[in-house]
C-alpha cells in the first residue's frame, strides 16, 4: 500500500461520481417510465379481462335457458299434442325457475320460445304472453338460422313501447330427435345496461373508459366523450387483431388504447386512458429521484474524507500481514481494531490461514495414512497363514492325483496375486474385482468343500466402472472367517452390485452365524469412530474398520460401508461408493 492510493481515490471519486450520478439520474427516470408504462399495460390488460370474462360468464349463464326448448311441456305446447293450458302454466314456472336462478335477472327482459309452426308462447316482467310477437321476431329467427348453435345478435324487436335502448337477444333454434327441420327457437332478450353496470364498474387510471364493438362494428357500449366518427376510427385500428394496444392522436390529446376479443361473442373490448394521465406519476418519482442523488452526492462528498482514512491505514496494515504470510509464516494473524468489512476481511485471512496450516497438516496425516493402509492391505493378503493353507491343498491334491484342482488352484492363486499387485495401481474397473473375488472364493471352495459355496450377482452394467482396489475380497474374507467357518454345516456367501443414483451399491451376504443387534451397534460404532485411522490387520484379513476407512480417506466422507442384520439369520455389509 502506498502513499499515492488517496491521491487515485480522490481522482477516481471525482470522475465517477458526477457521471454515474447523472446516469442514475436519467435511468432512473427511463425506468420509473417504463416500470409505470408497464403496470398500467399490465393492469390494464387484467380489467379489460375482468370485463370480457364478466361479459362471457352473462352469456353463458344466458345459454343455459336454450334448455327450456328441450322441455317435454314446450314439445307438448308447440306440437299441440297435450293440455295447452297445463303445458303454458308449465312453461311459466320453468320460466320463472330459470330466471330466479340467474344471476343477473333484472337484467332479463323477456324470454321467447317462438314455434316453428307459429305457435309461440313468451315471458316478460313475469307475465306470460301467447302468440304475441311482431314482425321483427320473425327477421331475428331468419338471422339466427338453422345451425342449432347458440348465437348472440344485437337490436330491438320490442314493438309498441317507448324504448329506445339497444337490445340484446341470446337465442337458439333447436331441431327433436325425430324430426330433421327445426321445431322451435328460443330467444332470450337482455338489456345492454347489463353491459353497461360491467363497463361502468371497471376504471382505468381514473379517466380511462370503455368501449364495446359487436361484430359490425356497431357500438354496444361507448363513452360519451367519445364521437361517431371517434368510434369508427378505432374500430378501423382492431377490427383485423384479436388483441394488443396502439398509441394512437384524438381531439388533439395522444391516448393509449388496448383491446381484446371475447371468444364467445367476438365482441372487441377497447380501454382507452389518456397518455399525460399515465405520466403524472412517474414524473413526481423521477423529481424524487433526482433530489434523492443530489443529497447523497453531497452527503458523499462531506463523508468522503473520514471514510478514505478508515479504509487506507486497515488496509495498510492487513496488506503487510498478507506478505508475511505469503513468506511462510503460518502464525501471523490479522489484529483488528474496527468492526467493518476490513475486520471481515481480516477475520476471514486468518481463518483462512488456519485451515491452510490444518490442511496441511491433515494432507501429510492422510498421506502417511495411507501409505500404511495400502502396505497393511498388501501384508493382509500376502497372508502367510492364507498362502500356507492354500499351498497345502494343492499338495494333498497333487498327492491325491487330483490333476485337474490342482491346476485350476494354482491357475487361481496365480491371478489372485497379479492382480493383487496389478503393477502398483490403485484403482482397477469392477470386473477386475469381482474376478479377484472369485479366484479368492474358488481357491477357499477348494479348501472347505461343502462348507463354502457362494454366488455372484453383479449387474455387467457397472463392469467398466473404475474402482478402489481389494475393497469387496476383504469383506468376502471377513464373512467366510467369522460369518461361516464357525457355522456348523456350512453356508453360502452372496455377492451383489447395483448402481443406482449415481452411485455403485454392493452387498456382501452370508448365512452364517450372524451378530446380535448390540454388536452391529458396536460395531458401527467402531467403524465411525476415527474413519480416517488404518488399525493393524487381524486373523480374519484387513478388517471393516480398515476397509472402511480407506474408502473414505480414497472417496470421501460420504462413502463406506454399514452392517446389517439379516433376517434369516446371517449378516449383510452394505457398501456405497461414487461411481
């Protein structure tokens, strides 16, 4: 650290704290902008959606009365077949049962069911009506056709009374089963107030509205701020899109239009907001914004002095202990005065510093560690009391004249030591291993005869999979020594291997004399305690603990071997390692 740090820093704070201000000051702006732009699009989009999707549930409530044109007393009325006075008084009810469940019953102003044969009975305000229809209802019958579809139509087929509010009628002609022309139509006749409570309900911005285009681009809905020709020029804009938004100049003001299309009526609903409405808020938080830099830049620059002093003499300090430490001298620590991130800084390079020299000193414990397991393996399976025994076989064999075992035990011990060194290697693939297992088992088949026998259940799957040398003969070993040899007549040694997860599983099972749950307890025990530490081999071969502990110095905490009990007696070693 030298004296011309302050100096870069004073430069460095000057150039750069005029610039970002200014660009924090101009993207702060852009990005309340956009942010609000967004949001209101956003929220927008949700009303108008709000809107179609009430607009959408009125009809689809409204389509639910087309059943009543499946009624056998509408069949019976229509047809003449039954009691007409019955069937109508039926009718009625079914009329007044439809419209109490309705949801939006006020908005219902009659109900139609119009023969195919002229007969025709209707509802309106609760009163029913036969036969009494004009002209126009035979014009919405022609226009509603004979697709058996339900259709949405807009006008006004109310004859002889003083309204003049634009009508809308949901209707269906239906055919009977047996009958291939229609037999009658059902229309229900809504007011667009309906329509309106909806549009007048929703806001957008505060002074945003609503406008509703039938398919004709006829206006079901509209403000009035809005002109005929207003409202002919933004249907122009959507009439080809099912839905976006547009920017787009009326009366002089730039507006911001957004417009989707109902999939049942394919009405398009058109929200409509003034740009400058938009733009109140965001301008009041880019004034915010930039009074807020203004005071930290000045802040800065009144702190800037204290604070270069704060951070150059710990730096100082903290750099000359790094450089003593980088000459080797693993006792040098940081001594804080401050509670900051230096103190931080420095609390971490010390313990940093410490797990290095712990680190170290572990490597070289491992090392050694390891170097005595691989000799002390080597020593277990160059087991003189092994080769004597072995040996001895063979010669009463060859004594015997047993030709054949004699050569295919030599043939075995012979591999079983090549690849027990296996030129110096540590890892060999897993079929290697599992030949080593099985020359070890043929040679002890041919020394304990009927008391011996085994199998090997190893997926090929995994054959080509690298492994730690002489990890599953140890154990197969250990199971023969202590799991069968004192069993009385004999059992059978069981060698599997699975991946799974990522992972190579292998189990080692005998039938033999098994353990007690407290001393696979304590035997596990054994085996977590101290796993890095290789223990002198014993009678039965190299050990769990030392199998165990050399997976795990090779492999990793993650990884060893656990003992089980079997359930029909006998013992299970269940060993995990990394694929």
């Amino acid at each position: 650290m030298k004296a011309g740090l302050r100096s870069k820093l004073t430069v460095l704070y000057v150039f750069l704290a005029i610039i970002p201000a200014v660009t924090v000051g101009i993207l702060s702006y852009r990005i309340s902008y956009n942010a609000l732009w967004n949001n209101t699009v956003h929220s927008t989009m949700q009303i108008a959606d709000q809107l179609n999707n009430s607009i959408e549930t009125l009809f689809a409530d409204t389509e639910r009365f087309m059943e009543i044109g499946k009624s056998e007393y509408v069949v019976n009325y229509i047809s003449g077949k039954g009691d007409s006075y019955n069937d109508a008084k039926e009718i009625l009810s079914l009329f007044r049962v439809y419209r109490s469940n309705f949801p939006f019953k006020d908005s219902i102003k009659s109900i139609y069911i119009i023969g195919a044969n002229g007969k025709s009975i209707s509802e309106r305000g609760g009163v029913l009506l036969l036969d009494d229809f004009s002209e126009k209802a035979n014009d919405l019958m022609k226009e509603l056709g004979n697709t058996g579809q339900t259709q949405i139509i807009t006008g006004n087929i109310s004859e002889g009374t003083d309204d003049t509010t634009s009508h809308i009628y949901v209707g269906q002609t239906q055919s009977l089963p047996s009958l291939r022309d229609p037999f009658c139509t059902v229309i229900v006749e809504l007011d667009s107030t309906a329509i309106e409570e909806f549009c007048n309900s929703v806001d957008i911005a505060g002074t945003g509205y609503f406008t509703i285009f039938d398919v004709s681009g006829e206006v079901i809905f509209g403000s009035k701020y809005q002109s005929k020709m207003d409202q002919q020029r933004i249907f122009e804009n959507i009439k080809a899109d099912t839905s976006g938004n547009f920017i787009d100049t009326l009366n002089g003001e730039d507006a911001f239009f957004l417009f989707n299309t109902s999939t049942q009526t394919n009405w398009k609903i058109v929200g409509q907001v003034a740009i400058a409405d938009l733009m109140k808020e965001s301008t009041s938080i880019a004034r915010t914004t930039f009074t807020a830099l203004l005071l930290i830049l000045a802040l800065a620059v009144i702190l800037y002095i204290y604070f270069s002093n704060k951070l150059i003499n710990p730096l100082k300090k903290l750099n000359v202990t790094m450089r003593i430490a980088a000459l080797g001298d693993m006792d040098v620590r940081y001594n804080a005065k401050t509670s900051d991130e230096i103190n931080d800084l420095g609390e971490s390079f010390n313990q940093m510093i410490q797990r290095l020299d712990a680190l170290a000193k572990q490597n070289m414990r491992e090392q050694a560690s390891l170097r005595r397991s691989e000799l002390k393996l080597l020593q277990a399976q160059i087991n003189p009391h092994f080769l004597y025994n072995t040996l001895d076989t063979i010669l009463w064999q060859a004594q015997a004249g047993y030709n054949e075992d004699v050569v295919e035990m030599v043939d075995a011990l012979s591999r079983f030591f090549r690849t027990t060194l296996s030129k110096g290697r540590d890892w060999i693939d897993v079929e290697t291993e599992i030949n080593l297992v099985k020359d070890y088992l043929c040679i002890q088949k041919k020394r304990y005869g009927e008391i011996l026998n085994y199998e090997i259940q190893v997926d090929k799957a995994i054959y080509n999979y690298p492994i730690l040398k002489l990890t599953l003969q140890p154990l197969v070993e250990n199971a023969l020594y202590h799991g069968l040899k004192n069993k009385r007549g004999g059992g059978t040694i069981t060698v599997r291997g699975w991946e799974q997860e990522g992972n190579l599983l292998f189990d080692i099972e005998d039938d033999g004399i098994g353990m007690s749950l407290e001393k696979i307890r304590e035997l596990s025990n054994e085996l977590n305690s101290h796993p890095n530490i290789i223990e002198a081999a014993g009678d039965g071969g190299f050990g769990l603990k030392n199998v165990n502990s050399r997976i795990k110095l090779y492999y990793g905490d993650g990884f060893g071997i656990c003992i089980k009990q079997r359930e029909k007696g006998g013992t299970i070693i269940h060993m995990c390692l990394r694929r």
